[in-house]
C-alpha cells in the first residue's frame, strides 16, 4: 500500500505505482520492460506511446508521423504527453519561487518586534496550519493539483518568512541566510552523490528512511505534547546538546529524502510517466527543502542560545 503522509509519501517506491517501482526496470540497452506495474512501458497494452509492432508498418500509431505509418525512416519518437526534465525543473522552479516570494513579502510586511510580535507570529502559524492541511489534501489525491501545490508553497512561504525572521533578528543574526546556504549545500551534495552511483536507492535503503523518520517524527511529537502540557523544553530533544544532536539527525533524514526524490524523478523519466507528474516531483522536493531548511534553521538557533 502507498503511504499516505505526506511527507513520507513517495510514489516513486509504492507497489500500486503507475510508473515507477523498484521491482521493474528498462532492459540493458532497450526499451522498458511492458508489465502490468508500468503502463508507460514501451509496448505495454494500452499504451497509447507504444510503437507499432515490428515488422508491421501499417499497425495504426495515432502518435506516428505519416511517414512512420507507412513505412518510410522511422522518426524520433513522439514525447508528447511525457514527463521531462525540463517540465520537472520548470515546475519546481516555479513553486520554491512562490514560496521565496511570500516568504520575503512576510519578512518585510510582517515585523516581529515587542509591539508586532504575537500579530505576526499569529499569522505564520496560522499559515503554517493551512499549508499543512494543504498538503494533506494533495497527498490523498492521486493526481497533481497545480493550484494546491502552489497554495501550499504560498503560505509556507508566509511561515518561514515570518519564523525566519524571528529567528534572524531576535536570536541569530544571518540565519536565515545561513539556513539557506545549509540547504542548497545538501542538495547540492546529495545530487552529486547519487548521478555518482555513491546512494543506492533500493527497497533495504526506503525501508531504513522510512522507519528512521517515522521513529524521528513519532519523538518529536512527544517531546512536543510534553512542552505543551509540562512546560519547558519538554524532553529536551529540541535543546541544548541533545537538540543539536537531534537537529543534525534531522539534516540526515532530509538528505535521504532528497535521494528518494531524486530516484522518483529518474524513475519517471525512464518509464514515460505523464507531464502532469512532474508536479508531484516539484511537490516532494519542496517538501524536503522546507524540512532541510527548518532542520538547519533550528541548529543555527539552538546554537547561538547555547552561547
């Protein structure tokens, strides 16, 4: 079964995937293996991508051009309707740059001193609750929703702008900035160590990412239940050095989840998974930035409390 959280949810490793699955993968120097798990499979019945059977130039492709129809010097194959990386960048670009923007438009209409304080970080929480419900509502449909996606972006960008900016102006100054360099640090690691073969994205590493945030969350919402209701910094997992150890387990778990998303996309790309998917890969991938970025943020914080 595809879990349904929605930051645990990657369809690139579910069972009932419509395109992607660690138990298929392309032939060595051909096309995809046609199964009943991939339907974008060169070939696969019902595949309307497929080309036509060997030997039988007049089987009727209503993507062929006219000349492939008829047998003339087959074309490059037709890609319409296909995920491209192109369309996996553009749609990813364009929902951290609606989360940049309201971020920036909350850092500068929404001030957090003594006199604004309590008004604005009112605000960001209350956005930061209707980003997540946001979220919830994508990861239970199984098609992209453009306009979710983007809502979600948008008032998470009204949550770190505002929580950003606390933190920079009454705690640590530039963390925000070093938050940021943090993140696309990671990122940028991540995606060099994976195209170098050195993360292996298999069954035994989703199963161990799973498990480790599951049990990561699981704390944290303890330890948060319990400073709520006992007051303090609860079990003291989110302060002093036990934070900061924590903090940097955080950073880890989010680097595994790039991977993950990273192996969806490649996935994607290589079983001609529909454009609209591409949208899913953007909303992953802001996800786990978002979850980097606060990792860091909050060490950076718990850091220069310390001093």
């Amino acid at each position: 079964m595809r879990s349904r959280n929605p930051v645990f949810s990657r369809r690139g490793f579910s069972r009932d995937n419509g395109y992607a699955g660690f138990n298929a993968a392309p032939q060595a120097g051909g096309p995809a293996v046609a199964t009943q798990a991939n339907p974008y499979a060169q070939g696969a019945q019902g595949n309307p991508y497929a080309q036509p059977p060997a030997g039988n130039p007049y089987a009727q492709n209503p993507y062929a051009q006219p000349d492939q129809q008829f047998g003339a010097a087959p074309q490059a194959p037709a890609t319409t309707g296909r995920m491209t990386m192109d369309d996996v960048v553009v749609r990813t670009a364009s929902t951290l740059g609606v989360l940049v923007v309201t971020a920036a438009l909350a850092w500068a209409l929404l001030p957090v001193d003594d006199a604004n304080i309590g008004r604005s970080y009112g605000i960001g929480i209350g956005a930061a609750l209707i980003g997540m419900v946001l979220a919830l509502v994508q990861s239970f449909k199984r098609k992209p929703t453009p306009a979710l996606i983007l809502s979600y972006a948008a008032f998470e960008g009204v949550f770190l702008g505002v929580v950003s900016s606390v933190v920079d102006n009454r705690i640590a100054d530039g963390a925000a900035m070093q938050a940021v360099i943090g993140t696309m640090a990671v990122f940028a690691g991540v995606l060099v160590a994976y195209k170098a073969g050195w993360i292996r994205v298999n069954r035994r590493f989703y199963g161990f990412v799973m498990a480790a945030a599951l049990g990561f969350v699981l704390l944290m919402m303890v330890n948060l239940l319990f400073a709520v209701f006992g007051g303090g910094d609860g079990l003291g997992f989110r302060s002093g050095a036990l934070g900061v150890v924590f903090g940097v387990i955080g950073v880890i778990l989010g680097a595994c989840f790039l991977a993950l998303d990273f192996k969806q996309v490649e996935d994607g790309l290589a079983y001609g998974a529909p454009r609209e998917e591409a949208w899913f890969a953007a909303f992953g991938l802001t996800l786990t930035l978002v979850w980097i970025y606060l990792e860091f943020l909050r060490l950076i914080a718990i850091l220069n409390s310390n001093d």
